[in-house]
C-alpha cells in the first residue's frame, strides 16, 4: 500500500519554506514547554518530602525537532505511536498546544494525579497509543500491533483505508536491549509492514557515550532483517556547506570525528569547534577559509545542524516513505540540542539551574509569567500562523474506536473420569474450534514453540496457522502421517512464535489492546511452560499495565512435572500471579473449574473494569471430584469452595494438582479426627486481593462486608488451624491464617526441583498424602 505524506490535511496550501519555519518555531515551542514543565516540577512546585522530582531535559531537547516533524507533518489519523520515556513532557506539550492538555496537569508533572512521568494509556489524560517506560518494549511492540493490524485486515475486520502505521520513537540507547532484537527476528518471519523505528540518535546514554563503532553495524542488522533503512546524518545547512570550497574535507571530518570529541565540542561552543577545526584542518586552507567564514555562533549552528535537528531534512525523509516497507530512521541528534548544557556526558538527569532557565526564556522572547503561555515569544503573526499550522494537524482527526462485546456461549467440561488439566484446556478449545460460535471467530493462539506441547494442537489444527502468504503442509501433501496440520493462510488463528517468552507476551500485548487501537475485539490466548513465565516477565508487566486483555495459559507447572528436572519445575509463579495488578491467576484442580473459570474469563477479559487472567495448569490426570449441586460453582470463581465442609475447627487446604494427596490425607486423618474440612482453593489472587481491600477500608473507619475468604474460613474460629498444600511456594496460601488468626502448617516446594517420579518427589519434598497426614496431625494436636 502506498500513502502521501501530510504537511497540512485541511488541503491549503503551505509553501515548504513557511512549513519549515513553522516546524523550527513549533521545535522550539515543544522544547521550552517541556523543559519549563520539568524546571517548575523540580524547582518552583512545593516539595513535600525532599526528594528529586526528575524529568529529562536534555532527552526532550535532542528529539523534539523529530516530533514536530512528525507529528504535524507525517502522522495520519490511524497512525499509532510509541513515544520513548524520557520525551514524555514533548508528547505533553504537543497536546498543551493543540487544547488537549491541561496547565494544572503540566503543573503536577511527576506529581499526584498530575502528567506521569513517562506516556500512560491508563494514568495519562492526553491520548496514548502505547505506554512506555521499560526501554525497549515500547519499542517492540509496535512491531506486533503491526501484525495485530494484518491479522484484522485478513479477517476482514477492518478494511485498507483504516490501517496505519505502527511508530516507535526510540533512543539509541534502547538498542542496547534484547528484546529489540528479538523482536526483530520475530518480526522478519512474519514480513511485518507498516511499521517505523525511529531512533533519536545522539550518542549518549545515562553513563556514557555510544562506541563509534556500532555506526555501521545498526544498519547491517536492519537491512539484513528486510528493513529499508535510511540514515538523516546532515541538515539541510551542513549540506549547503558541502559544496563549498573545503566543504568535502569538512565534511570527512565530521565522519571521523568520535562520539565522545563530537559532543564535549558540542558543549564548549563555537570557538572550541574553530581551534579544533582550524588545527585539524591546518592543512586544507580552503576548508580552514570555510571554517572562519563562520563566526562562533553560526559555527556551532552549522556543527550541530545534524539531520535529527533539521525539520525540512525530517519531513522529506518521511514524506519519501511511503509505501508499506518496514524502516528504520537513524537520525543523528545532539543530547540537550538548545539548551545550556548541550553535549555534555552528565546532562541525561541533569536540570538547568534558575539562572540557565532565565537565559532561555529571554532568548527565546518569552516574558515573565507568560512562560505557560501556548504561543508566547513569537509575535502575534507567527503566533497565529503557527496555530493554525498545529490545529491542523491530521492526526487529530483519528475516530473513536468502538470495544465491541463478544457474547461469550456456556462451556462445557470434558466429561473424562480422569483428567489433567491441560488435556481439558486442549479439548475445551477444541470444541471451541468446531463450534459456528462467534466467540471461536475472534479467539487467536500464540505460542513461543510450545503449541503441541501445550495442548493447542487440535485447535490449530481445526484452524490453522495465520500467514500473510499462503504456507503449505509439506508433510501431509506427501502423505507423511502427522497428528498436527501445520497448514497457514489469512484465515489462520493460531500465531506462532520462536523460542522468546518476551515476544510471547507483547503478542499477547498488542493483540490484547486490538480494541482500543483498532476497533475490532479479539480474544489472545497464550500457552507457555509455567517455569519461563520469568523469563518474560517485564513484557507481562508492561502488558498488563497498559491494561491489554489476554488469557495466559501456563503448563505444564511444578514438580509434578516430574523427570523433566529442576529447570523445568516452577516455584514462585503462584507468587507472580498473585502480585502481577491487572492479571487474575487461577490454579484449578478439576476440569469443570476451568471450563467455569474459562468462561469466566472471556467475560472478564471484556468487561470494562476487567482485565487479563493468568491459569496455572498441570499435564497430571487426576480423578474428578463429583458434584451434587451447582452450588461451588459461584464460589470456586471467587476463589475457593468447601469440597468437604468442616464439622469444627480443623481443615485441610489444597490448590491445583496436589488434589490427590490432600484428599488421601484427608482420608487418613479423618480416621483419627472426623469433622475435618477440606478447602479447595481456584484463586489466591482473587482471596487475598478481596481481603485486603477489606482490611484496607476498615483501617479507614468504614464496614465493608465480609470478603469471601473470610466467610470461608469463618466456620472455624479464631482457634482454628490449617494445612496448606500446594505444587508451589507454600507462601501463596500460607498466609490464609491471618485472616482470622488461626494456626497454619503451610506444605509446599520451597527449594530447587529435580527429576523422579512423583511418589519421589512429592515423599522428598512433603507434599504426599502421608506428609499431609502428619503435618495435620502434628498441628491438630497443639493447644
């Protein structure tokens, strides 16, 4: 597809040279709001508890030129955008000049309920395509909304006139991050389009100055991935300078010139780059002439006219890409472009002094008290001529998207004896995928090499692998038997990835906020091994706190995993679900709680106050608990449910998979102790996130109702005692006691695992019906 670039969508004309200078006074405009808004933040608001507010000057200045650009030049209504942390005030400003932000939001920058420090899709009031804050996953992601937005297109969920680019604004220091590159590899498999990085290059981080080099190398790997990669190393003035008499010589030197000298002349202005020059340059006498045709301040202009500070250089280059291409900007850039301590090493955090900031606004004509004023220090021609420029802007005339509500049909269990629950997971999706249901329509499957494993095999297979070019089943076309069918068109639903948990979980991300970006609800579910829910762990963060809606579902999980050893065995992942906001984490036992909880789930996961949920599954077939009534199901989806109800103040508690040891435990001390009740616990999460919300509001004076937890464990008294037990940190139930004070021997894997059978590792680790017995007995027995 091809796109014509936008310098003004209300179709007037505006003649190149007048476009520019308005970008060069809107460039200036957005760097003294956002170092203001910093400066006010950390020196003039009152400081309550002493601490440094922070902000980044020096990180808004090198890429404010490239947001004007952008913004009010290329940017389309459907165009999403990715802004790098440290330019959050930029993005702020640009909405503070066009009407959407408000001063008393700029004015508690960094405080209470004001702008967040980095862009925020649910904490910011200006729009936010995505949030940023953890370098390098803004970043990516963009690469998988781009495939979100293919997969709506071939499903015929949005039409071509409605698609947009995916645009991430990066430092150069965030290609320091791994998940950049793997992101990349990922998004070549899959052809990704419509997507541009645009890299805010100016050669220094928070410690240091980027190696010299790593110039060519960026390239090397983009251009090897399939990305076009254009490089805006020179303004439009450095050029023009060029061509003169000694200009080529100038120019091989600014080449050669290191990163580091490159930026501490930066710093000492004109008559520092006149004594290098001239001394380097001795030689060339009409390069030396060039050099003193300047005076200081124009040479330091000159030196610093890098492409990434030249607007007309910026909006050619964005206007000549057009097409569907991947690409990669790399804009060379000064830190602190403007401001008084450009260049320096130390300006990442470091903030003008009230002198400084006094300098800058009388340079820049800004009277005293009109330093919150939109338009001020430019006259009233200007002034007005530049509103009507950013009013314009096209991107502004981005729709409302509509969060359309999937109707979610009853699921049923698989009516099995004996079942894991992973085998129920892959048969309950199964059904799914036979059924006409509009729900199987709008669910996609994604995996990191996991899928068959994981159980999604016969949904895949019902419904294939999505491909923007249609992929053949080589092994069954040669009639090769194969229980999978790994065929992949358009109509595919199932989206597989590498070996890469981090890309796993900003898929789930991207597909998880389809409808907030693009108008179209689908429904992401991801499988993963339980144990490297870890090593993604910043991407499931990140996703959840922009408030993506997704099904993560982790098998196998815990010792019960048995000869695969330790690696493979998950500890603490009950711990991350149930401190992970925005994720809800179930550990069913039994295939009709999670059919109940999948359910569940599809209904929360659209729901307005909603959000992800997380379930911990098990590959062990355990035997069906029976059921008279229906009346534990409304209680086993807020957490937990009396399998066995006490008779006094004693009971045994279980999660997930340990099902068969804590009712043959159960069995054995019933011998001995009869009226021993036995607690099946679905969501540690859901208890105790209730309950302390409970707590919470009574430490204020107010009487909310009982949580659920608390009416549960109510039957048995304050003197009441517990056996905890689960396949997992025995903290995620251990602290069940203090709800109502009562006593608790917590039985669970606190060490590394290693390879056995189960009747050997659950002996050595305590977790069998006789160590429950025991610990019950031993517990039971205490005054």
């Amino acid at each position: 597809m091809t796109r014509q670039a936008v310098l003004n969508p209300e179709d007037t004309v505006i003649d190149r040279s007048d476009a520019a200078e308005l970008l060069e006074l809107l460039d200036a405009r957005l760097r003294w709001l956002s170092s203001w808004t910093i400066h006010h933040a950390n020196n003039l608001r009152e400081n309550a508890d002493g601490l440094k507010v922070g902000g980044h000057q020096a990180s808004c200045a090198s890429i404010s030129t490239i947001m004007a650009a952008l913004y009010f030049t290329a940017l389309g209504p459907n165009d999403k955008v990715a802004v790098k942390p440290h330019a959050g005030p930029l993005l702020h400003a640009i909405h503070y000049l066009l009407g959407e932000q408000s001063r008393e939001q700029l004015e508690r920058f960094r405080g209470f309920g004001g702008a967040q420090s980095y862009p925020s899709r649910t904490k910011d009031s200006i729009p936010v395509d995505f949030s940023t804050g953890s370098v390098g996953l803004g970043v990516a992601i963009t690469a998988f909304a781009s495939l979100v937005q293919d997969f709506l297109l071939a499903h015929k969920l949005m039409a071509m006139e409605d698609t947009g680019r995916m645009i991430a604004l990066m430092g150069d220091a965030e290609l320091d991050e791994g998940n950049i590159y793997e992101c990349l590899i990922e998004a070549y498999k899959h052809d990704i389009r419509n997507c541009w990085w645009i890299i805010d290059y100016n050669r220094q981080s928070l410690d240091a100055t980027t190696a010299d080099r790593m110039f060519r190398r960026f390239d090397d790997i983009f251009e090897t991935c399939g990305w076009r990669v254009v490089t805006l190393k020179y303004g439009k003035a450095q050029l023009a300078a060029f061509k003169k008499p000694g200009g080529r010589s100038l120019q091989r030197w600014i080449d050669e010139c290191g990163n580091a000298d490159f930026a501490a002349l930066t710093y000492q202005g004109g008559e520092a780059w006149r004594e290098r020059l001239v001394s380097d340059l001795a030689n060339n006498s009409e390069a030396v002439a060039l050099v003193n045709d300047y005076d200081a301040e124009e040479l330091a202009h000159l030196m610093t006219n890098l492409g990434g500070h030249c607007a007309e250089t910026l909006a050619d280059a964005f206007a000549s890409a057009q097409d569907d291409m991947p690409t990669l900007f790399i804009a060379y850039t000064v830190k602190g472009y403007g401001l008084p301590f450009a260049g320096h090493k130390d300006n990442h955090a470091g903030m003008m002094t009230a002198a400084q900031i006094q300098g800058l606004r009388e340079d820049m004509g800004i009277g005293e008290g009109e330093e919150w004023e939109p338009f001020a220090g430019i006259g009233a021609n200007a002034s007005a001529s530049l509103k009507a420029f950013v009013e314009a802007a096209a991107f502004r005339r981005q729709c409302g998207t509509e969060e359309n509500v999937i109707p979610v049909p009853a699921i049923t269990a698989p009516k099995e004896r004996a079942i894991s629950t992973q085998v129920a997971f892959g048969k309950i999706l199964h059904e799914l995928a036979k059924s006409d249901e509009p729900l199987a329509d709008r669910i996609v499957t994604t995996s990191p090499d996991v899928t068959v494993s994981t159980n999604l095999g016969p949904w895949v297979n019902r419904r294939g692998l999505f491909r923007r070019d249609e992929l053949a089943d080589v092994f069954r076309a040669a009639k090769i038997p194969s229980a999978q069918k790994w065929g992949g068109d358009q109509a595919g639903q199932h989206i597989e990835l590498g070996i890469a948990e981090t890309n796993l979980f900003l898929m789930l991300a991207a597909a998880g906020l389809s409808a907030p970006l693009f108008g179209q609800r689908i429904l992401p579910i991801g499988t993963v091994y339980d144990p490297f829910i870890a090593r993604g762990l910043d991407a499931l963060n990140y996703g959840c706190y922009q408030d993506a809606r997704f099904l993560l579902v982790a098998t196998p999980s815990g010792l019960t995993l048995g000869p695969e050893g330790g690696a493979h065995q998950s500890i603490n992942p009950p711990l991350i679900g149930m401190g992970q906001p925005g994720l809800t984490a179930f550990e069913p036992a039994f295939a009709d709680e999670l059919a109940a909880i999948m359910q569940w789930s599809f209904e929360y996961m659209q729901a307005p106050n909603g959000g992800s949920v997380y379930l911990r599954l098990s590959t062990r077939s355990i035997e069906q608990a029976g059921r008279n009534d229906a009346g534990w199901r409304q209680e086993m989806l807020s957490g937990g449910y009396w399998l066995h109800e006490p008779k006094g103040t004693e009971a045994i508690i279980f999660m997930g998979a340990m099902a068969p040891e804590a009712i043959d435990g159960w069995n054995r001390i019933m011998e001995l102790r009869p009226g021993v009740g036995l607690l099946v616990i679905t969501s540690p999460d859901l208890l105790h996130r209730e309950w302390s919300m409970a707590v919470a509001a009574r430490s204020r004076g107010k009487t909310p109702r009982p949580s659920h937890v608390e009416n549960l464990l109510a039957p048995l008294g304050r003197d009441g005692k517990l056996v905890t037990l689960l396949d997992g940190s025995p903290s995620a139930l251990s602290w069940l006691g203090a709800v109502h004070g009562q006593k608790v021997a917590p039985l669970g894997v606190d060490r590394f695992g290693q390879t056995g059978n189960l009747p050997d590792l659950y002996r050595e680790y305590g977790l069998d019906g006789a160590a429950v017995a025991n610990a019950a007995l031993s517990l039971f027995r205490t005054l």
